[in-house]
C-alpha cells in the first residue's frame, strides 16, 4: 500500500484538517515546511517572478513569438543534433527565462512534426535547462511544470504503447490494474521529459452524445469515484512522502459531462441548489481530494447561460471554484471537500469565456484581455494555460486574435495587477498554491535508455486490461468461443486492419487519425500494435483463407461451407477528440464541428454533422453479410466506439442492424494497440470473459441504448442494456 503524499491539498472532515494523508495519520509538520519555504520563495520574489508563474504557454506560441521562428524551429528540430542555443532562440525557449514562466506545455499533436520519444525527451530537457539557467531553483522557482496530455499512456510518442481509453477501463473494473498501468504511464511520461498529466477526467457523462464520453470512466458514481482515485494514485506515485511521479490533473471542473444534448463546451441548464448540482457533476472530486490529486482544470461549460461560463466563476453567487478552494462543498456523504492544490484554466479558456460573455452582455463595451485575465483568475484560476494563437471569435478562425505572443499575455496580466484587477492578497494566494505544489514534488525518471524495458511492461499491463476491457453483448448458440481447428476460410469485414480507428482520438495527434503510419516497423514492435486482422491471422497461420469485404473491396467466394467459415465483421466510430465527436445536438447548429470541418480540423466528414448516435453495416458489407448468413455462416461482429452506440436499429432502408445480423457481438470500445491481440484471444477463448477483477471485469459501465430515443431522453424509457451488463463464456 503506497504512503499518501504529505502535501497541502487536503480532505476536510468536520473540523479536522487533514493535510496529506499516510498509514499513520496526519503530519502536520511536513506540510508546515512545505509552506514556509514557499513563503521564503515567494517573498524574494520580484513582480515579475510572481507574474511569470500564473502563465503557462504552448511551446508552440513560444516558437511563434518573435524574435523565435516556427519556420526555423522546425527546421533545427530536423536537422541531426541541433545546438541548445539554437532551439533556445529559434524555438523561442529562451522566453521562459526571459518573463520567468513556471510551466510550459504541448498541446493536442506532436510538436513540429517531431513525435519520438528522443525529440520530446531532449526538447523538453532544453526547455528545463533554459528555466534553471534564468531563476530556476535554488532561486526562485523549485521546477519547471512541463504539462501534456496522456489520455492513455503516453499518446503524444509515435511507436508508444496505448492502452484503452477511460472508457475501457471502467468496463475493467480493475483498480488494482489501473493504479498500475497509471504508474507506467507517469514512469513514460518523465522518460519523455513530462512531469504533468492533464488526466484523468472524471466528468459524469449524462448525454453519451458529448464527444468527450470515451474519456469518461462511467455513469455510475461509485464506480467513477474508485476508478479516479486508483488514476490518480498511480499517475502521483509516492516515494517518501513526495510525488516522484507526475502532478495529476482531475479535470474538467465543473459540469463538463451534464451540457445539453451532450454539447462540449455547452450550457447546463440546471435549475437547482449548488449542492444538487454537486451531486450531479462532483462527486468525482471527492475521489480525487481524497487521492490528494495536485490540479483540476477548469471547465469551459457554462452553468444557465454564457454568463456564467466557468472560467468566469460559474453561476450568479455559487462562485463554485473560489467556494470548492477556500470553504470546501459538502458532498453526498455529508462531509466537506476543500482543494488546496491549483487550479489551472484549459486552453485558452479565458479568452473563449469572454467571447460568450461578451456576446451576453451586448450593451456593455468588449471586455479586454487585462480584464479577461483578473475576472479569470479573480474567479479562482491560478495557472492561465495559453495555446498558439487565440481567435477573439472561437467560432471564426479568421477573426483577429486575442494575442499571438508570450509578451502579450504576460504584459495583460500584468496590467491587470498593477491597475488593481488583482489584488495582492489574489496574487499571493495563486503564487503559493502554485509553489506547494512544486515543493511537494521530486519526480524521478529512468534514463532513455531504460524505454524499452518500460515497454514491455507497459505492453503486458495495456493488453491485459484491452482483455478485461471486451464486453460480450450478445452470444447466440455459444458462436463463441471459436474453435482454430476447423476454420478454413475468413471473411474479414470493415475496418478490421486500422490501427487509428481501433486506437480512436489522442493518438499522436488530437484528432488521431485512421491507419497505421505511427505504428509500422520498430514502432509496430515497441508499441506492441496489432490490428484484430492481425492477430486473427496470427493464431490462424497462413494454412487459411482470408477474404475481404469493405466499401472498396469485396473479394469473397459465393459459396463458401458454414462449417469451415468465419464472418469477423468491425463496425467503427471514425477517430474524434473533445467537440469533433458530438452528435445529435437538435438545437445547436453543431457549431463546433462544422467551425472545425471549416477550418480543417476534422480530417473525415464534410457538413453537416450526423444526427444519429449509431452505426450499420453499409451496402456492400450488407449485400455480403447477407449471402453469409443464407449459408449459415457464423458473423461475430466487434464494435469499435467511443460510447455505447444504437447498434440495433435499422435504418434509411438498410435491413441489416449489427446486433440483430450477428451471432456474436464484442464491445471493445477503444482498446488501444494490444486490443487485436485481445479480441483474438477473446474470440478463440484464450481469454475467458468476466474472469478479471474478481469476475466483475467485462461489463459496462454506461447504459447501452436500443434507439435514438433513448439517448436523448437519457434512458428515461429503458435500454438495451444496464450498466453492469456482460456475457460470460
């Protein structure tokens, strides 16, 4: 059992203040230092050191700030090692130093075109050397906060392995796997260079049309809460009372999962009591104090109208963050939860508040970017997370930006302080949350030379739980398990050998893509990558004969013998992240995804977005699923989603639903590189389901819908399946 860290984020039980938390109790002491020192720090700070300390740019707006260069950057970054002092002024590095910047992160895809895992260790190895050359620590910073996401493992690395999305893992029910694939990803992260993961979200998702649902765990508050503490226990690991992991970031607070019709960044019309909606959208938060997580980004939902957009403060006089930081929220066991770590806003969140805001109050004149900052940071944010390049109109990329440069925003916070929009006391309180944090932490990574040892840990660990991750829905006359022996022919239908649409969002890139192209050769080996094509054919051998039916190719016999044929048939989400993925928003324009399909973003569907939350068989696949069938061939149909989907529907005239013209159906949801190595085992019963986590494994943990009905009235009138459904063999 792993000591919780003593740190100063803490769980407030009645009267007793708990600062971290051991085997033995409270210690009060470790935290008292903890804080004086951050004080001494604080107090030889200058304004600036204070300042820089609340900005977090992208390395990407440093490489565009002037006198940096993203052209020059990018060609340094490929040119065979390139000089330290070269990436520091190309890449615009040297401005860490320059405005005193505490943190710096990568956003949703590989920086420059560089995805290795040599690129991000040494850029991020440069960007640590140019902090503590220009008032690192021993002088007034204890680290540089480098920040990415790692939706599952280390996704930003071409060649690394992924293990299921947050979804699967609440399908595993496995704490005791997920704490450990947690602490590989926090051991691949500091290898890289991160020492900050923007994860888990722990959003109760109550419309499974928001794009964000994979990254949920379940709508089962117990299960939610159990699951982000083991998260987060792994990602935070603890050696002698420090984090030697990575900082954790339970996101997004708060309400993210509850916008209507599943709109991201949209409005949850709520008409009650804060401790109502605390009950609907919080009660992961009690799981993550409780794990002593050290961040929480902030939501860009708002709460009744675009007033009160989160990153403003929430609704009318609930002031939810400052409430949640400074006097704690009774939660639904009675007790009180206050978080003393920081708060940190999500990209560019301010700046697409004001936009709302601004559009909310038309008669009152554009707020500007000094007042935007202090209403942000006034509202409870102490860290401001800062993209390349921010257009004053979300919506519209060629609108002029809100800034385009570091300067910009470090000179707008700035004037907000010295024009009295911050207050000293706001300062102070940001600066020092943000200071515990780091003095709290020792990360420790192993050298790069170690990765591939780590690799292979992290294969067996990711494969294991892509197994525990399969949902059996539907088995008729135990079609599975498969016998290898008698098969002589296959018929492979759909996207059975795609990497990116087994993998889904986050994968390398924001929106990940379809293909292989980051997992072939040594990439392929290292990341343990395997389509369900592959893996097929690998238990098979090549004594078989392998048929392809999809929408450009259908070489499959007529007449081939039920007793010696399979039918392995994958029906698809294409691979989305954050707002791509919303579908069905009846009265929003899908504003989101059409300003994205606008402007390039999404790379696979034209306007106008699909309304239907399902998937089908299309004609070709159809027409010869159809003839398998009238020869009474076996069709075991898997299920690559983001969500629960209507599988069962027919629909537009096509007579062939996935559910009901299957003999077997697997859920996979997002496996990740091992889940065709997993799907295999599964199907030849190498792996029996329900038989991880003490039998609880392999069941869902969302509703699963029969109709589009169901989804938007939220299961009001039933469903196909409950949560906890699950076949075994």
């Amino acid at each position: 059992m792993k000591n919780k860290v003593l740190i100063v984020f803490a769980l407030i039980v009645t009267t007793i203040l708990l600062i971290g938390c051991s085997s033995s109790g409270s210690n009060s002491s470790a935290n008292s230092q903890i804080i004086l020192q951050a004080q001494s720090i604080y107090s030889s700070m200058t304004e600036s050191e204070k300042i820089g300390q609340l900005i977090m740019p992208s390395y990407l707006l440093l490489a565009q700030s002037p006198p940096a260069s993203i052209t020059a950057c990018t060609n340094d970054l490929q040119t065979p090692n390139p000089s330290a002092a070269l990436i520091n002024q190309d890449c615009g590095l040297a401005q860490i130093g320059q405005y005193h910047l505490g943190a710096v992160l990568t956003g949703g895809g590989p920086y420059l075109n560089a995805p290795t895992v040599t690129n991000w260790a040494q850029l991020n190895a440069w960007a640590t050397a140019s902090h503590a050359r220009n008032g690192g620590w021993p002088q007034n910073d204890p680290l540089l906060l480098t920040g990415c996401d790692a939706t599952h493992l280390n996704m930003h690395v071409q060649g690394a392995v992924m293990g299921p999305q947050d979804i699967g893992l609440g399908a595993t029910h496995d704490l005791q796997l997920v704490d450990q694939v947690e602490q590989l990803a926090a051991q691949d992260a500091l290898t890289t260079g991160f020492n900050w993961i923007y994860m888990p979200t722990i959003a109760q998702v109550q419309d499974l049309r928001w794009g964000r649902t994979y990254e949920g765990f379940s709508s089962d508050p117990t299960l939610l809460k159990s699951l982000a503490a083991a998260y987060i226990e792994g990602l935070q690991i603890i050696q002698g009372g420090r984090i030697t992991g990575v900082l954790a970031t339970a996101k997004h607070f708060l309400g993210d999962g509850g916008t209507q019709y599943g709109l991201d960044e949209g409005n949850d019309n709520f008409t009650g009591t804060m401790a109502q909606f605390w009950t609907a959208n919080g009660q992961g938060y009690e799981a993550a104090v409780r794990a002593n997580v050290g961040s929480i980004m902030v939501s860009y939902s708002a709460i009744n109208g675009d007033n009160s957009r989160m990153h403003f403060g929430g609704v009318g006089s609930w002031d939810i963050i400052n409430t949640f930081k400074n006097q704690g929220i009774t939660d639904t066991d009675g007790q009180n939860y206050q978080f003393l770590g920081f708060m940190v806003s999500d990209w560019n969140g301010s700046t697409r508040a004001a936009y709302f805001y601004d559009q909310a109050n038309p008669t009152e004149p554009p707020l500007t970017l000094p007042q935007i900052y202090a209403k942000s940071i006034n509202a409870g944010i102490d860290m401001l997370m800062v993209g390349q390049g921010d257009s004053t109109n979300p919506l519209d990329p060629s609108s002029p930006p809100n800034f385009s440069t570091v300067g910009e925003v470090v000179q707008a916070v700035t004037e907000a302080y010295a024009t009295g929009l911050i207050s000293e006391t706001r300062l102070h309180d940001a600066v020092m949350r943000i200071l515990e944090v780091k003095l709290s932490m020792n990360p420790k990574s192993a050298p790069l030379s170690n990765y591939s040892q780590l690799q292979a840990q992290e294969r067996a660990v990711a494969l294991q739980l892509a197994k525990e991750s399969l949902i059996l829905l539907k088995n008729n006359n135990a079609t599975l398990p498969l016998t290898p022996s008698t098969i002589k022919n296959v018929v492979f239908i759909g996207d059975t050998d795609d990497l990116g649409v087994q993998n889904g969002g986050w994968t390398i890139n924001w929106q990940g893509q379809e293909g292989s192209q980051y997992f072939t050769g040594v990439d392929q080996i290292s990341s343990g990558a395997m389509t369900l094509e592959s893996g097929i054919i690998a238990a098979l051998g090549d004594n078989v004969n392998y048929y392809h039916v999809n929408p450009t190719e259908n070489d499959m016999p007529l007449n081939l013998n039920a007793e010696s044929t399979v039918a392995i048939s994958i029906v698809a989400e294409i691979p989305y992240a954050e707002y791509m993925g919303d579908i069905g928003n009846p009265n929003e324009p899908d504003v989101w995804y059409n300003m994205g399909a606008a402007n390039g973003d999404n790379l696979y569907e034209s306007l106008p977005q699909n309304q239907f939350l399902g998937l089908q068989f299309d004609p070709t696949e159809s027409s010869a699923i159809q003839n398998l069938r009238s020869n009474g061939v076996k069709i075991i149909t898997v299920v690559y989603s983001g969500r629960p989907m209507v599988i069962g529907q027919n629909l537009d005239g096509n007579p062939l639903s996935p559910m009901s013209n299957s003999d077997a159906v697997i859920a996979a949801f997002l496996p990740g590189t091992t889940g065709g190595t997993a799907i295999t085992d599964a199907i030849f019963g190498n792996y029996l389901f329900t038989s991880g986590a003490d039998g609880q494994s392999n069941t869902l943990p969302f509703k699963w819908p029969r109709d589009m009905l169901d989804v938007t009235t939220h299961f009001a009138l039933g469903n196909l399946f409950d949560v906890g459904y699950g076949l075994s063999d």
